[in-house]
C-alpha cells in the first residue's frame, strides 16, 4: 500500500498503522500523490480537495479509481478526464453525483451523466456494462458521495466478513 497526503505527519501515522496489520500489508508513505498512484491497480481518495489532486495521465490501466472525498460542491480529487476517459463510471447517486460529487466537474467538462452506472442499476442487472462499452473495463471509476442505505449494508457486510477472519480481534 502506498499512500500520501498533504499533511505527510497523517500519512506516516496511517502507514504505521496499516503496516504489518491483520491485513498483512506493507504500507509505505509516497512521495507524491504521483508516486502513490503511478502503477497503483487501485487509488482510493479521500480528501475534501477543492481542485484535482489525481491526474488522468497518472492511471496505468487496468485501474479502478475510488473517489470518496467529493461530497459537496465544489469538491474534486479527480481530473474530469479521469471520468470523461474512464471505460465505465460508477456513482452511488447519479443525482447527487452531478451536483456534489466528481460528476459535477466531467459534466462541466462535457461528459453525459446518464454515461455513469448507479451502484444499484450494477447489482440489479447483473452487470457493469451498457451499450458500447468494453466487458472488462481498463479505466473504472467510482464517485460516492455518501449514500446512508448504501453505507450502513456496505459497513454490515464487512463486520459480517470480519467477524470470520481468525486474525480479528474479539471487539470490532
């Protein structure tokens, strides 16, 4: 796990945490937002940024992109083209989406919201795809901006996942 953050005391601190856990990863602090994303298969982001912290050219493909700190407007952590490029985007709420989340900034950039997935149109059909677009997307994106429902069964799924790992401690 490499990871960075504009605050690198905050960075040090989580990768000491996250290191050697019961996840058994390795963490290590990047020097850049860059260097933490050049070569990532997946970049999670989760910062209240007012302007594009992840550029476009930085995704090597395959990657899928988590964008969860743009929750109001005027938030972004992504590029637009990020969005505009990607094979397939992903939102928790198309709605709320254009007007808080990463999809304000591409549809300011020209891309077509009714282009992005809603999480639950994913699941109830049973796939990812729609029209034209490749079967194993390259550039995935997903923009949450924070469901209640979406995160209380996601927060469930996960204790219940948890609960059988043998390396979790008794007190979740």
């Amino acid at each position: 796990v490499r990871l960075w953050s504009r605050r690198p005391e905050q960075a040090r601190a989580l990768a000491a945490e996250l290191d050697g856990g019961p996840a058994g990863w390795a963490a290590e602090v990047a020097p850049s937002a860059e260097a933490a994303c050049r070569g990532a298969g997946i970049v999670l982001t989760v910062t209240p940024a007012r302007s594009a912290i992840v550029r476009t050219a930085w995704l090597r493909r395959p990657v899928v992109v988590l964008a969860i700190g743009a929750d109001s407007a005027g938030k972004q952590e992504l590029e637009a083209g990020a969005l505009i490029e990607a094979d397939l985007v992903v939102v928790d709420s198309r709605a709320q989406c254009v007007d808080k989340g990463e999809l304000q900034h591409a549809v300011a950039a020209g891309f077509d919201p009714e282009e992005a997935r809603e999480l639950g149109e994913c699941i109830a059909e049973g796939g990812w795809g729609r029209g034209s677009k490749p079967s194993r997307p390259e550039l995935v994106v997903f923009d949450s901006t924070g469901v209640a429902i979406q995160d209380v069964k996601i927060a469930e799924l996960c204790l219940a996942e948890l609960s059988r790992q043998p390396a979790v401690p008794s007190k979740l």
